[in-house]
C-alpha cells in the first residue's frame, strides 16, 4: 500500500473514531433480529400491504422473505432518469424470482444543472441534494423494508440518494444505474461550435443543432461531469453491481444488469443469507477508495462537497486535506472530456473501470480489504460483465489489464500527468479548489489585477460591450456561494473567458460559487470559504487588487491581504426580493443554516458554521 494512502486513512480513522462509533451503534441497533415490519401494529402493517395482491400480502405478513424499498429519481424530461420508467416492475420481478419483495416506497426529485444553467432555478441545484436525502428517509421511515435499490444517475440525487439510505444504514442497499447514452456529436466539434456562439461567429441554430446532436437520446450524458463522476464513485464504492456503470440504455446487458442488482438486493439481506448494511460498505477505506478514483479519473469538481457530506453522514470526517494529500501522489489515468476529447463510451471500451481499478490496486493506491455490494473486497471490480451462451446468461470475467486506448485511459505505471486532477488552494482569500486535469501547465500560474462581479451576468455583460478585451485579469465573482445564493453553477463564464485565453490574454477565475465537472481549460479557483456572504475576504476584494493565482503550488494570494482586514464590504450578498420567484423563496431556511463549502455545504448537523451570516471573518481564522 502507498504510504500516502496509509497516512490519509488512518488519519481519516482517527479524526473519526467518535462520529464513526456512535454511527455505528446507531444502525446496528436499527438493524434488530427480526424485520422492522413485524413490529409495527396490525393496523399500520395492513396499511403497507392494502394493495398489494393476495400472494404478496401473505409473504409480507411473515418473516422469511425480505421485502425490498424502490426508491427512484425516474422523470421522462431528463434523459439520464427517463429509463428508470420501466425499472420497478422489471425489479419487482427479478426480486420474486429471487425469493423476495420489492415495493416503490417514493420518489425523489431530480432536476438538470444542464437546463437550469444560467436560470434562476439553478439556485435551487445544490439545495436539492439535501431535499433527496430528506425525500429518501420518508420514503424509507414506513419500516416495511429489509433492503433498498435506489434509481439514480445525475449531478445532484445519486449523492442525495446515498446520504438518505446511510440514515438508513441498516439496510443492505444497491445503487441501479441507467448508463450513458451513445456517442453523439464529438466533444471537440461541440466545444469548437460553443466558443465559435461566444465569438459571435455562429448563430442561435447552429449551436442548438450542435447541443441536439450531441445530447440526442435517452441515457446519462457522455462528458465526463458530475453524472459519470457519480457512477464511477458508486462502483468504487462498491454500491453498484461491478461494471454496470457505463453500459448504455436499451441494452440486453443493461436489462441483465438490472435483473441482477434486484437478485443481489435480495440476497445480501439478512433473509438472502448475506447480510451487508450499506452503513458497514461505506467505511472509512471505501471513502479513501472513492476520492483516489475520484482523482485517478479528473472527475468532478462537484465532489469536493458531495464526498465530504457523504461521509459525514456516514459518522466519517472527511476534509480537504485529505483529498489535497492524495491528489499529491495519485496520477491522472483518465482524459475525458472536458480533460479530453473522448467521452464516456470510449473510456467504457478502452477499459473502463475494470481496468482502472486494476492498475490503481497494483500500484497500492486502493483499498482491496473492503466490503461491497459484490461480496468482499474491491478485486470484485476488476470484473466486467458478459452475456454469455444461447440464453445468454450474465457472467462476470476478468477484465483487461492493458489499455485498449492510451489516448483515452492509462495505467499507473505510465500516467498523463502524476498528481490527480484536483488541487486545494489556500491563501489569504480562503481556501478553494481547481479541476487541474483541464487546464494546460502554462495556464496553472498567473498573477493579474482582480476584477471584481458580484453575479456572473455582469461579467458577461462586460464580454458582450467588448470591456474586456486587450488585458490580464483575474474574474472575482462573489456572493454565489451556499448561504449568498445556493451556490449555482457558472458555467457560462468558460466559453468567455477561454475566447479571451485563446486570444492571448492571461485570465483565470477566483470564486466562492461552482463550476462542477465541466470545469474548462481556463484557471479556475472554485468553492472559496469563507464565502462572500458570510463577511469572507472576498467580500472586501476591490478591482484593481494584485491576485497571485498558483495552481502549481496551491497558492491564492493578494497583494492588498494586510488592508483587506480593514476595508469595508465592496459589495453585497443578494437579499429579500431578488429572491423571489422560481421557487427561491421556498429555500429561506437552507440559505439561513447551510454550512461551507468544506464541511459539504449541508443543512443536516455537524455541517453548519461555526460563524453567523453577517458576522466577521478574520483573515487568521480564514
């Protein structure tokens, strides 16, 4: 095992040892000898089974077979969860055959960074994550169940998902994945038709015709965003059947592949003979595991706060640190779009997880000694799935152990670049993180005067009046973080700005607000806490002010560090009425208790600041 692992996790086991214990009586206790359903009254237990039919009322009365919780994210707006529509009864069945039960216990919401981008609703995305995890728990609370398979793709539901069923942690748990859709547009051409529409030099048509051919069917889509960084992270984890993340929609294997996950479901229930409660799978190892693949693969930004409110709420204390620590000396294996030209379907073929997580357990980069949905330990997922024979039976064989693209995918012995594809920067603006792996080694460093926004759509306006031109400058756009405004993402800064990169100016981003895993190739320091809203140094930035950007080195610095302590607020959080509309009013009380960035930008305990909104931030506190 590297010794940077090693030290990583067992300091991650000793920050913990407290959370971790209590958790851990928690659920065990929940767990109970016999199913949570016997216990409940005639009346409560009758309504759980009104409408069911006669041989499935039966069973449920009893003991012996484990009744399973579908909980689905399904809509047939979003591509990504449009398959799931016929997932429940095609579960149900694989469940009977399996000697179980499965019932819909609920639904969670499931919105689209991609539609929302640039709207008002995208205040809403991240709230969401919270909102699932809560959605989560009711639809578990009824104890009618002794498992659970949770219907889940994107950006923000797989994390929710998961943070509400380790609430649940007594119950043994399968994430069912829907896959990617195939191939459209190539990233390349897409990317070239985007900054072309920045330029002014293709029309509104050409660009919708350029997004439509890209993202054209049902199924996940195939850049290499928070989505897939989601699914990569559940099969590390060992909450996903081994190499079922990347098989697309539609599919013979797909349809296999969800027929197991019910099967599986029912067998590692304490009926099904293997117990595994998804609280015992998500330790402190397979944590470490899911930010080494995290890294290994350039994944998303995004998951800086999600990995950290995911162990939190399985009793582990996850920091930035830690994943900085690992970033330092696990190497980039992966180039996916937007850290490549290739999309997830290629990486699927060149070897895809199978192959990463081979050559990232020979190199003693991952925990093998864990326990998984698959049986135990992490060797399971070097394992890809094939529909073998006449009847074509589901079989798992060994996967490759070479690349099939070394464009696409890498071993450990032969990596793109080193150190992984994030970066925790720290200075006297705070602390943030960069997506290095899509930034080019000459635009890692810059030093640049600030120009400063308090929303992205005064820079944009900047653009469009032709403001920006001829100069260096580092963007500051603040107030966007949890508690200003729910943290929205900013993609539409990277087109802009990487019009202005190409043109030779030196420009990068510094801001408390996301940008997730279609992070570009400008510089771009993401997630800054203290945020702005809460009297962060940002908060006090002027234009004009020397930035020090390093990616190299996990440098922010700022010539002004000794004044900003003493100037004003140059700016202002948004307030009251600049709320209203597309639902914000409703998220008051979440703007109000969030916690930072690095705590997981949570409302849930342990995850709340220790500062009140309005309340000074000294720059040695920061």
């Amino acid at each position: 095992m590297h010794p940077v692992l090693a030290a990583v996790t067992e300091r991650v086991v000793e920050r913990s040892a407290d959370t971790r214990a209590a958790y851990l009586r928690r659920i065990r206790a929940a767990g109970g000898p016999a199913p949570s359903r016997t216990s409940l009254g005639c009346a409560n237990l009758a309504h759980g089974f009104a409408a069911e039919a006669a041989p499935a009322k039966a069973a449920l009365r009893g003991r012996v077979k484990p009744n399973l919780a579908i909980v689905t994210s399904y809509n047939d707006m979003l591509s990504a969860h449009q398959p799931f529509v016929d997932y429940p009864p095609a579960l149900k069945r694989s469940a009977a055959r399996a000697g179980g039960l499965a019932q819909v216990a609920g639904g969670v919401p499931a919105m689209c960074d991609g539609i929302t981008q640039g709207r008002a609703g995208m205040q809403l995305s991240l709230y969401s994550r919270d909102v699932i995890a809560m959605s989560t728990a009711v639809a578990l609370s009824h104890d009618m169940f002794d498992g659970a398979l949770m219907l889940g793709v994107c950006d923000k539901i797989v994390p929710g998902l998961l943070i509400g069923a380790l609430s649940f942690g007594h119950l043994p748990t399968v994430f069912v994945p829907a896959g990617p859709m195939t191939s459209g547009l190539p990233n390349a051409e897409k990317a070239a038709v985007r900054q072309r529409y920045a330029e002014g030099r293709a029309s509104r048509a050409e660009l919708l015709d350029a997004e439509a051919a890209s993202y054209h069917s049902a199924g996940t889509c195939t850049f290499y965003g928070t989505a897939n960084s989601n699914q990569l992270i559940m099969e590390v984890l060992g909450l996903h059947l081994p190499g079922s993340s990347f098989v697309n929609p539609g599919t013979p294997l797909r349809e296999a592949l969800t027929d197991a996950a019910a099967r599986r479901a029912v067998a590692i229930t304490r009926q099904g003979g293997e117990p595994t409660p998804i609280g015992e799978v998500v330790d402190e190892k397979a944590v470490v595991n899911a930010c080494v693949a995290l890294l290994a693969s350039g994944g998303s930004t995004n998951h800086t706060i999600h990995l950290v409110a995911i162990a939190r709420a399985a009793g582990i204390e996850l920091t930035w640190q830690d994943l900085s620590e690992l970033s330092a000396v696990v190497p980039l294996l992966a180039r996916v779009y937007p850290n490549g030209t290739a999309d997830v379907n290629h990486f699927h073929a060149a070897g895809g997880v199978a192959f990463l997580v081979h050559t990232l357990l020979r190199a003693g980069l991952l925990h093998e000694d864990v326990t998984t949905v698959a049986g135990r330990g992490l060797r399971h997922y070097t394992t890809e799935p094939r529909l073998t024979g006449a009847t074509g039976e589901l079989t798992w064989e060994e996967g490759p152990k070479t690349s099939g693209d070394l464009d696409v995918l890498r071993p450990a012995t032969d990596p793109f670049q080193t150190d992984g594809g994030l970066k925790v920067l720290a200075g006297p603006l705070g602390t943030g993180v960069i997506k290095t792996s899509a930034v080019a080694p000459a635009h890692r460093t810059i030093s640049a005067p600030a120009l400063v926004v308090d929303d992205q759509d005064t820079l944009l306006a900047m653009y469009e009046a032709g403001e920006l031109g001829g100069r260096d400058f580092v963007a500051v756009v603040r107030y966007q973080g949890p508690a200003a405004n729910g943290m929205p993402e900013l993609h539409k800064l990277t087109p802009v700005l990487g019009v202005l990169q190409d043109r030779g100016q030196r420009v990068a981003i510094v801001t408390d607000g996301r940008m997730s895993g279609a992070s570009g190739k400008v510089p771009a320091a993401i997630h800054l806490t203290p945020e702005a809203a809460l009297g962060g140094p940002l908060s006090r930035v002027a234009d004009g002010d020397l930035i020090t950007f390093d990616a190299e080195r996990g440098v922010l610095d700022v010539a002004a560090a000794d004044d900003l302590q003493r100037r004003e607020p140059t700016g202002r959080a948004p307030e009251g009425e600049e709320f209203a509309g597309t639902g914000r009013e409703l998220f008051a009380a979440f703007r109000a208790t969030v916690g930072p960035a690095d705590r997981g930008a949570s409302v849930f305990p342990g995850a709340v600041p220790t500062f009140t909104p309005g309340q000074e931030v000294s720059l040695e506190s920061a």
